[in-house]
C-alpha cells in the first residue's frame, strides 16, 4: 500500500464511533520489546540496527494482521509525511525524528501500527475509538504472541521484558485513554479528578497552563508503573477509573446545564461565532474553540450531524495535516489564514445552537435528570 | 532559568506532572520542548523524561561496575540519557538499579506475561535441577538403579 492510500484516509479510530466515544476519544495500548543479544536502538551502532531491522521487518509484514499493510522504511517519508502520522498517533515523535535504520509497518485501518528501533527494537501500538482498552489489549497481546515465536525477546524472569528505560520494564506495557473534560474543567473540579486518579497510581497529562488548563481540554490518562502487576490488572484498573471520569463529567455538564447554563451558552455561543467568522487561527484556538463545539454537540445544541464534521477538524487544523494538501511549505500566519478558512468552510453550514431543548433532556442514556 | 535539557537555552515551556502525589517539574526551551513531543498532550515522551532524568541521578550513588561487558555502555552513558545499553546492562547494574527500580514501579518482580519460549526453557530449567538433585541423592544412597533411570531423563530433558 502507498503513503498516499494512508494519508488521504482517516483511520478507524478518528471516526469516532466506539463505546462512550463523545468522552473517551481514543483508546491505546502499546508494548515494547526487543531481540535478545542485541543491543537497543539508541546504543547500537548502523550496522547492527540495520541487522536488527532485517530481522524484525520481515515477520512484522508476515503478520495475518498487516495483510494490506504500509510498511516502509524511515529515511523514504518525508518530514511531512512523518508529520502527518504522529498527527495521528501512528507513529511517536521520537520515531519521525528516525532516518536509515528504522521502519513502520501499520494496517489499512490504522489501528494497529509497530515502530521498529524507536526507542526500543519494538514498539507496537494498537489504537481504537472511544472506550476500547480491553479489545485493543486483546489485539496487541495477540500481536505480540505470533511475533515472539520467531523472535527471540530480551526477557528476564525476575524483569521481565527488558526495555531500554527502566520505567518500561517488566510489562513493557503502556494503556492509556485520550478523554475529553470540557465539563470538568469548566466548573473547576479537574484538579481534584486528577489528584484522585493520581493516587491510585495512574498518571493524568496535558500540555499545562495556569493551573490545570490543558489544551483543548483533552487529557491521557495513562498507567505509570509496567513491573509487578499483570497486564490484565492494568488494564481493568485503567478501565474502571476511565469509567468513573466519564462519570464525573456527565455529571458536572448537568450541573453547568442547571446552575450555570449562560456560562455554559456563552462558550459553546463564542465558540460557533468565532470558529465560523475567524480568518485566522491559530493552533491553540482552534483546539480550545473546537473542544466547546464538541460539547455542545454532546449536550444536542448542534443536530448529531455537526458530530463528525467537528470531530475531524481536530485533526485537519494540526500543523501537518493542514500542509499535506499545499504544495510548499507555509509560514506560521499562512497556516492560521488556511485553517480558519478550512474551518468556516466546514462550519458554513451549521444551524445556530439551539438553547431552546438540548438533547440530554430527551437522551435518557446521556446523564442525570431529576 | 535555563531549560532542564540542553542547560543552554532559555526555558519558554514549564511542565507539571503529578504521579502518585509526588509533583515533578520540568522547564525546557522551545526546540527541547518540540523534540520531546511536550507540547503534544497524547505523547509518552513526558513521564519517560521526567523518570529517565529522575533516574540517572539515582543511579550514580548506588552501584560499583562501570560498564557493561556486553555492549560497552557506561554508567555514565546511563546518566547522560537515561536508557540502557542492552538487556545485559540490567544484570550488570542490578545493583544500582534495584533501589531505582523499587522507586518507580509498583512492585520489584514481573508478575505478568511470559514469553512461551522463554517459559519452555524456564520449566526445562526447573526440570533439570530437580532431576540433578534426585541424581545426587540416588547416588549417595547408593541407588544405582535409580541413578540412571534419572540419568536417562536428564538426557532427554538436555537441550540440543
């Protein structure tokens, strides 16, 4: 398959249409492993990571899953290209930085994509929409099983897999969740979400501002520890916390549509206008703005049609994925001047937030009523 | 303030990051931030920074080999990335990482899957040291029979 086949595509997990998918954007897990006697990536000198590469490439594509897969090597994508794919969480940024001597092999569908000599000789990452962590750990550890019969892992019974940085051994696992806490944010009750999450040992992360902002107030939550505790354990653990976020936040956006519904207005309001009129925009904004289209998508302002729409512009206004249609380079102001314009294109057709009914009032699922 | 990384540059971008109630901080400049992937809230590269960085340091109070017989990788190799060398380097500086290790996760003891390969040869292992043992015993009993019925076993068990 080609480059271009990947990047005209989006991958299953930007649709958006896995469970609890209006809060848990994305669900991922990912292992590292590497060959036994070999040194890892970052110490091994070029020929020795081109061995390593040879012989770990090969049973990658054999692989039942990358039956239509694109498999290429990291010096024949350009920095675009490569971009483009961390955009989509394909691959990591330390890997785009990779030129002789490292490859990606990832599947049609995008969910299932494995790094070789990033950080370690393997990194295999399995991605899915909405709130998955189970199936996907299920499709990963497959992965792994097929590919340790015909390659020998660094493994130590008292370690377990052996991994580059110490803060992978042993599983070798890292579960996370991409959430969406717009609510939670708004009525101040993030920090205390994420001491609590905090405390049972799971790490939460954001690009932080003054006090707890992230950016377009999306958070990972992420397991922190991979030695002494199981894979399976892990992944409930992180399940059961994710559930009772999305919790909190159901019950936070009721609270804000009851006790503060003009704040509530006013940002989603703001949003509409500013993202349907703006002719230039930068990164930041489009993500903060976007964040508030998406929950008053969720709380049925907008028809679910807008869901989508909105939903891909998440990914079309980041930095690569703007230029991948433009045939040079742009400076910083000719990409905020095209991404407001992508965006009012997109919007021109969205109806006016409806405050009259909201949908959670006839949605039973959505939330609390009283 | 100058950037946790390079120490060259100015910091522009300050990182909080809290795991387990203990608050970790980290300044970096702006290219530092970019090559990390701080500035991409999905990315792993922030706790493995913080740790890795965290860890090094650690490392060099405890332990007394220097470099890993295997690959070459030094101490203070370690100290300057915060990664290892090759599987190898974990035994050779088990004694430094141990308190590491303990620090950072939540256990000291893998606990989770095992290679099926590596558990044949681990149940071959085990195998063998109870038949070596019965072995043993056979013979100062003087139970020539059963020494090499055992003998026999041990062979086949035997990789190769």
């Amino acid at each position: 398959m080609a480059i271009h086949n990947i990047l005209t595509n989006t991958g299953e997990w930007m649709r958006g249409e896995g469970p609890h998918h209006q809060i848990v954007v994305s669900s991922r897990v990912r292992l590292a492993r590497n060959l036994r006697s070999f040194s890892f990536p970052g110490w091994a000198k070029k020929t020795e990571r081109l061995q390593i590469l040879e012989a770990i490439k090969p049973q990658v594509e054999a692989l039942p899953e990358m039956g239509e897969a694109f498999s290429v090597y990291s010096q024949d994508l350009s920095a675009l290209e490569k971009q483009v794919l961390v955009e989509r969480h394909l691959i990591s940024r330390e890997h785009a930085a990779k030129g002789v001597g490292s490859a990606v092999v990832m599947n049609k569908r995008q969910t299932l994509s494995i790094m070789i000599n990033e950080e370690d000789h393997l990194r295999m990452q399995g991605i899915r929409s909405g709130l998955q962590l189970k199936s996907v750990f299920k499709m990963i550890d497959k992965v792994d099983s097929a590919l340790e019969e015909r390659l020998d892992f660094a493994f130590s019974p008292q370690l377990g897999y052996l991994t580059a940085c110490p803060t992978n051994v042993g599983t070798g696992m890292r579960a996370s969740a991409m959430v969406h806490l717009p609510a939670l944010v708004m009525s101040e009750q993030i920090n205390q979400v994420i001491q609590a999450v905090n405390k049972i040992g799971l790490a939460v992360r954001g690009l932080y501002g003054e006090g707890t902002e992230a950016l377009g107030n999306f958070f990972q939550v992420s397991n922190q520890t991979t030695l002494g505790e199981k894979e399976e354990d892990i992944i409930a653990r992180l399940h059961k916390v994710i559930e009772q976020i999305i919790e909190h936040e159901q019950n936070a956006r009721q609270m804000l549509l009851q006790k503060r519904p003009n704040t509530l207005l006013d940002h989603i309001g703001r949003g509409y206008g500013i993202l349907q009129h703006a002719y230039s925009m930068n990164s930041k904004e489009a993500l903060n703005l976007l964040s508030f289209m998406k929950l008053g998508i969720d709380l049925g302002f907008f028809p679910e049609e807008c869901c989508r729409p909105v939903d891909e512009l998440f990914m079309e206004t980041q930095p690569a994925h703007l230029q991948k249609g433009t045939a040079q380079k742009l400076a910083a102001d000719e990409r905020d001047s095209l991404r407001a314009e992508i965006i009012r294109a997109k919007l021109v057709a969205f109806p006016k937030p409806s405050v009259g009914a909201s949908r959670s009032d006839r949605d039973a699922g959505s939330g609390s009523e009283n | 303030m100058n950037c946790d990384v390079c120490k060259q540059n100015q910091a522009t971008v300050f990182l909080t990051q809290i795991v387990d109630g203990k608050m970790q901080k980290v300044n970096l400049c702006e290219s530092c931030s970019k090559e990390k992937g701080v500035t991409d809230p999905t990315g792993f590269a922030l706790a493995d920074l913080l740790l890795g960085l965290g860890a090094a340091q650690e490392m060099e109070r405890g332990g007394s080999v220097q470099k890993c017989a295997v690959c070459g990788f030094s101490q203070a190799d370690f100290k300057k990335t915060g990664r290892l060398g090759c599987g190898a380097c974990y035994e050779t500086f088990a004694d430094g990482l141990a308190s590491l290790l303990k620090g950072m996760h939540k256990g000291t003891a893998h606990v989770g899957k095992i290679p099926a390969r590596a558990l044949r040869s681990l149940e071959r292992e085990t195998q063998m040291k109870t038949l070596q043992r019965d072995l043993r015993k056979a013979v100062a009993e003087e139970d020539y029979e059963s020494a090499a019925q055992i003998r026999d076993r041990l062979k086949q068990v035997e990789p190769g």
